[in-house]
C-alpha cells in the first residue's frame, strides 16, 4: 500500500511541478530566437553593459535581427546606453520589446516610475522578476538576442545561465591584474554550468591601465581573444552607442563581431 505524501512532500513535488512547467514555458517563448549570447563579467565598472549595447547594434548594423535583454535589475543602464526611453508595449498580455538603432530591447529600466531609485530586492524577487520577462515577453524572430548579465556569481546570473539555454557568453575584463582574476572566477562559474565560452574582451585598454590582460586570460583559460576596446574620448559623447558616433570604436566592434560569428557556428553545429 502506498504511503500517502506529507504536507512537506506534496509542497515539494508542486514546485518541482512549477519549476518545469515555468522553463518549458521559457524555451517555448524564445524558439524563435536562432541565438543567445551573454555578455558576462565577475564585478561591475568594466564596461560590461557599454558592450552588450555596442555589440548588439554592430550586428543589427551588419543585418542581424537583433534583441538586448537587460537582466541587470538592481542597476538597468542598458536602455540608457541604446537611448531606448520608449515604455514596451503590451499585446495580449504580453510585453512588445521597443526598438532602438535596430535592436528589441527589454530592460527593468522601463518599469521604474523613478530611475534614481534603489531597487532593495533579495534574491528570490530579482530570481522572479527575471523570469517573468522570460516568460512574457514576445521577442519575435530574431536570429541573435545580447543579454546583459548583472556581475558577479550570485543569485541574478545563476538564473539566467540556468533558464535561458545560453549558446555562449562573452566574458569582459580590464587590464588590472584583479579585474583578470574577477574573471577568471566568471568563466569558471560558465563551465560549471557547461556552457560555452565563447571568448574574452579586454574593455579600456591603453596606456591609463595598459593592456594584455585580457589575452593572457584568454591564453591561460584556453580561449579566443575577441579583441581590445581602448580607452578614447569618443565615448563622452553618449548621444548615441558609441559605435554610430565614432568610426574608431566601430572599427574595434567589427572586429568582435567577425570573432564571434564563426564561434557561434561552431557552437550551433555541436549542439
């Protein structure tokens, strides 16, 4: 005779019940994106978000149809950097990513009545709000959605990289011997997760902090070197992403995008 569940186990079976039912719904609504890419870093300040918008429109700009998902919900800055202040719209009880120099875009940014305000939320809220947009937003075809992952190893990333099936992340570092090690803890978090790396960025490069960071890590971790950003004036002007007001800066993008398309193929043919 079978034993009847406690209280306790029933609990336990209905949010395993949830949890897969909530992912399947997640993988449902992004099918018809062909790719994901994280854009990734173990602490903030360097220049993470700057290069999820930046790569972003580089590859609407070479014909990609693109989409930026901001999962940064203490700090939203991506919609800012896209100049993207047009609220998304709700179609059936769905949100309707607006668009910005080509690229969807959803951050919690939009759902702020004050942007100066702190958003004080613990774990599990910040865990629910991420994948409320997963689950309710309506992307439509696109072949590559950017998303701008918070910085560290904690709650916030750890939800992403588990429902969100990435194809690959691109891990940002700066030239200082502890921004390396801060990321050498993020591509470690990635493979515990088995995902792919797809490469590393060196952000600010020059002769402020110096350089060649980013392809020692990129040599020591066994990974591609997608390219250097340097450090230029050009990006005082925030009009725009700076890749549609300085050619330098697009020059430097061009050649990250060049270095991730072929990764990308190579990811899409393994799996």
């Amino acid at each position: 005779m079978t034993r009847p569940q406690t209280p306790e186990e029933q609990a336990r079976l209905e949010s395993i019940k949830r949890s897969w039912q909530q992912k399947r719904q997640i993988t449902e609504r992004l099918s018809h994106i062909k790719k994901k890419i994280g854009v990734y870093s173990g602490k903030g300040g360097v220049g993470k978000t700057t290069v999820a918008v930046n790569l972003a429109v580089t590859l609407a700009r070479k014909g990609y149809r693109v989409g930026l998902m901001d999962t940064d919900v203490d700090c939203p800055n991506a919609s800012n950097v896209l100049g993207a202040y047009d609220r998304p719209e709700i179609q059936d009880g769905l949100i309707v990513p607006p668009e910005k120099h080509g690229v969807r875009i959803l951050s919690m940014a939009f759902f702020q009545e004050n942007q100066e305000e702190a958003i004080i939320w613990r774990g599990p809220m910040i865990h629910n709000a991420i994948n409320q947009f997963l689950e309710t937003t309506a992307w439509g075809d696109l072949d590559c959605l950017v998303v701008d992952l918070p910085p560290g190893t904690s709650d916030a990333p750890l939800t992403v990289m588990q429902m969100l099936n990435m194809d690959g992340f691109v891990v940002v570092t700066t030239p200082q011997a502890l921004s390396k090690l801060d990321s050498k803890r993020s591509i470690n978090m990635i493979r515990k997760m088995n995902v792919k790396v797809l490469g590393v960025v060196e952000n600010f490069s020059g002769e402020m902090f110096g350089t060649g960071a980013g392809e020692e890590l990129a040599q020591e971790m066994g990974l591609p070197f997608l390219g250097r950003l340097e450090m230029r004036p050009d990006y005082r002007d925030t009009s725009k992403p700076s890749v549609l007001v300085s050619p330098a800066v697009a020059a430097e993008y061009e050649v990250i995008a060049l270095a991730l398309e072929p990764a990308l193929s190579a990811t899409e043919a393994s799996s």
